[in-house]
C-alpha cells in the first residue's frame, strides 16, 4: 500500500496577521536566507491593531526599499554582492558587518600620530620619572625600530604585531609592547590593542608556567674564576652580588629621562646588610642581608682593588660604560647561551633550596611569594646542589682550574 505524502507545512501569508491560540497576533515577515539557511522571521504583538500598523509600515517601507534599489547603479551593486560573497567565505561577516567594523574603528582614531611620536607621548605623559620607564622605553624602542619611526601608529595591526613577536620572542616584551598600545587605544592613536590575544577556550590545556634558567654551582664557580683571571673588578663585583644578594641588573644603575642616573653605591654595602633605595628598586626599598660567601668575596675584592668607593659597578666615567664592558667580557668569557636575569634565578633558587620559605626570600629578593613558588621552588632537586653554591667562596674558586665551556650557541644579549 503506497505510502501517503506528508502534508506540507501551512505558510502562512507575508504581512498578514494571524491570531494565536493565546490570543496573541503574529505577523510573518516572509522567507529569508542567511548564510545558507532557510529562515523565516516573525514579529508578535499584544492586539490585532498593533499587528494591522506593523503590516502598514512594514510595506510602505519595502515599497521606498524598491524604489531606492530600482535606481541603483547596477555595476556598483553587482560589485558589493560579489564582495559581500568574499567576505562570507572568509569568514569576516557580511559586507554590512564589515564595514560597520572599519567605520566605528576609524572613528575610535582621534590622533594622527607616527609610532615615534605615539612613544615619545607614552613615556612623557604616562610613565613619566617611573622606575620603569627605561626598561619600557628600551623594549618599545625595539619594534619602533623594526615597525618604522615615521610609519603611522594606526597600522599597527594584529597581523603587524604577530609577524614582530614571531621574530622577537619574549612574554616581557610582550607585555611591555602591550602596555603601551592599552595607553594608545585610551588616548584615540588605536582602535583596539593589537597584542591582546584571544581568550583561552575552557577545557583547553594552558601552557606550563617555566621555571627559571640557572647556574649549576661548577658553571658559577666558572664564571666568578674568569673574572678574576682577567683582573675585572667591576664584573667581579657584578657576579659576586647578583649570584649571593640576588639584586636585579637594574639596581646597580637606574636612569631616568632628564636627570642624572643612579648607582648602588659602595656606601650602601654595610656589615648590616645591603641597602636598595627605592629609587633603584623595582618594587620597594629593602635591605638584603649579606650571606656568606659574599663577605669573603668583598673582602676579596677590596684586597685587590684597595678602597672600596664609588659605584660597585665602576667603569669607564662614573660606570657610564658599564654595559657594553660587560656585554665584551661575556662574549669572551662565556660561551653559553645567556638568559635575562640568570645570576639572580640561580640566588632565588638556591636560597629556596636551603630556607624552605618563600615569605623570607621574597623580602629579600623583592618579589611576590607567589612569584617564587612559580619558579623557584625545586628545592627537593636542588637540595645538593644548593649546599655546593653556597660553598663558593675565593678560595674553593681559585682551587678550581677553569672547566672547559660548552660550544657557543648564541651571542649574548
């Protein structure tokens, strides 16, 4: 017995209303398709009366539509359905979208401004005499080069910022590059920050936060050994406080824009412990207590040096030249591949090792706790190692011959 066929679906007539079971009227506005799909939208209203003047408007306006797109240039609108079909594969949206999007982010623009110019209002305005202004200034200072000085800040596009940070790697410059275009986009230089990456997905696997890169006891007993053998104090010095004080390369020398720089000085370097003003802190002021051996390496080097005065890293005029000194004595002293702040993670990690507290290093290191227990807390692998670290002294040092340093992988930075 054949099979009846399914009864079609009733369509109700375009812009005529229809009662409902309720007691409420429903227009239907006609068949439409949206990206492939069938659909057919509907308005609903209290009473017949408000559904009668919906009908009214509604084909009074269509019949205005008609006439507008009757004398419409042909060639223009084949023109934008063409590109309208572009865009929709693409996956950007109707031409409709689309061009909203390019108008509300023009209109967002309200300075005209070169990625020099945008920089220089940034640091002036903004940051101002912060302390962290020349690390801000040194690392947009980087893509300002590679993006173009006179190139203007509006293009500054994702795609822009994805090409830079393919070749300049580095979740700080990130960050810092980031901050500044947050200021830009509030000021009206930029739309939108084209550094904010799009929200991780739940469920996705977020990456593992890494640990800090350090020195094993026998690669620092190299490199203290070679400042030695080459008789540089200031290196010296360098390695000796960063590797037992943990104090940041930036609190030896702070410099802010229009006033004269700032050294840690050998006066802060008391039997009481080693005092970080807070014009030289990153954070706070603190004083770090002095943990042997670095008591025995001060008096090392006062031996060899005579008085200790001055700043500690003292090169060339009041130690103006100390980075391209230091720079010279790695490339020629240090054939690894070297990794920012690498003295001061070996300090964090080895005083973790043996004090087992994260609110006693982190006053002493100027950190967060939390930051510490992120990165440095491998006491339970480092327990062995740590006992030998701390047991560098100039003596155990100068006892050592000098190890033979692995192949060179990268020139420092």
């Amino acid at each position: 017995m054949a099979r009846k066929p399914k009864p079609k679906k009733r369509e109700w007539a375009v812009l005529q209303p229809r009662e409902l079971p309720n007691g409420k009227w429903q227009v239907s506005l006609g068949v439409t398709w949206e990206n492939g799909k069938r659909k057919n939208p509907r308005r609903l209203f209290d009473n017949s009366a408000d559904a009668l003047q919906f009908c009214r408007d509604e084909e009074a306006r269509r019949k205005a539509h008609g006439q507008i797109t009757a004398n419409a240039d042909g060639v223009k609108v084949a023109a934008w359905l063409a590109l309208e079909e572009k865009l929709l594969k693409a996956g950007a949206g109707s031409l409709k979208a689309v061009g909203e999007r390019v108008l509300r982010d023009t209109l967002a623009i309200t300075k005209i401004s070169t990625a020099n110019e945008c920089l220089s209002n940034y640091l002036l305005k903004h940051l101002g005499p912060s302390i962290y202004a020349d690390d801000s200034r040194n690392r947009c200072n980087r893509f300002v080069k590679w993006f173009g000085a006179d190139r203007p800040i509006k293009e500054a596009t994702p795609e822009v910022m994805n090409a830079f940070f393919a070749e300049n790697a580095g979740a700080t410059l990130r960050r810092t590059v980031s901050a500044w275009f947050g200021w830009a986009v509030d000021q009206g230089y930029l739309p939108t920050n084209p550094c904010a990456r799009k929200r991780q997905r739940m469920g996705t696997k977020r990456k593992k936060t890494p640990e800090a890169v350090i020195f094993s006891p026998t690669e620092a007993s190299a490199l203290l050994r070679a400042a030695v053998d080459a008789e540089d104090w200031a290196s010296l010095s360098f390695i000796a406080f960063s590797l037992f004080a943990g104090i940041r390369p930036m609190e030896f020398k702070k410099k802010y824009k229009g006033a004269p720089a700032m050294y840690l000085d050998w006066r802060s370097v008391t039997p009481d412990g080693i005092e970080i003003h807070s014009e030289l802190a990153k954070t706070a002021a603190r004083v770090i207590t002095i943990l042997d051996p670095l008591p025995l390496w001060i008096d090392f080097i006062r031996n060899k040096k005579g008085m200790l005065s001055g700043p500690v890293l003292a090169v060339g005029k009041r130690g103006g030249g100390w980075r391209k000194h230091w720079e010279a004595f790695l490339i020629k002293n240090w054939k690894h591949e070297w990794h920012a702040d690498q003295l001061r993670h070996s300090y964090g990690s080895y005083r973790m090792a043996v004090v087992k507290n994260a609110g006693e290093v982190s006053k002493e290191m100027g950190n967060s706790p939390a930051i510490l227990l992120r990165h440095y807390w491998n006491w339970k692998t480092l327990a062995p190692q740590a006992l030998e670290f701390w047991a560098l002294t100039p003596e155990v040092v100068m006892s050592k011959g000098r190890k033979a340093t692995p192949k060179k992988t990268k020139k420092p930075a």
